[in-house]
C-alpha cells in the first residue's frame, strides 16, 4: 500500500458540518439574540462551507470516493439552499 500524504480529512468535515448545524439550531432555539443570525452564517459559509469542501478534495486524494462525494454533495446541497 502507497503512503498516505494526506492525513484523514474526514474529522475536518464534519467538524465542519457539526458546528455550523450547532450555530444554527442555536439561533432557530432562540439562545443567541441580536447579531446571533449573521455570526451562524458567517460560520456556516466559512468554516462549514470551505472545510467541508477541502476535506472532500483531500478525500478524493485519498481515493475515498465515498466520503468524497458526501462531503462534496453536502457543500452543493448547502450553496443550492441559500438560493
């Protein structure tokens, strides 16, 4: 087996997804108030948005083609909603 020169990118990912779908969930329960919206989407777009997709590049380095697409399809579904 080749060396791996990527390390799993997979935690990243949903790291990512986690924390902005916290962020979220925390503004739609109502626990943040006034600038709490735009700090969950400022979180969503820059560390949901582009974590999610370098790890799903570095997966597909990795030559895991499932997480590769999970990870990707999960930045598109996200750019698709904010339409």
């Amino acid at each position: 087996m080749p060396e791996e020169r990527v390390a799993d990118p997979g935690p990243l990912g949903l790291a990512g997804f986690a924390m902005t779908t916290f962020a979220l969930s925390s503004w739609n329960a109502g626990i943040w108030h006034g600038a709490g919206l735009e700090a969950a989407l400022a979180l969503a777009f820059f560390y949901g948005g582009l974590a999610q997709l370098l790890a799903g590049m570095w997966e597909f380095v990795r030559k895991n083609t499932f997480a590769h697409w999970r990870l990707r399809l999960t930045v598109r579904s996200g750019l698709r909603s904010t339409r």
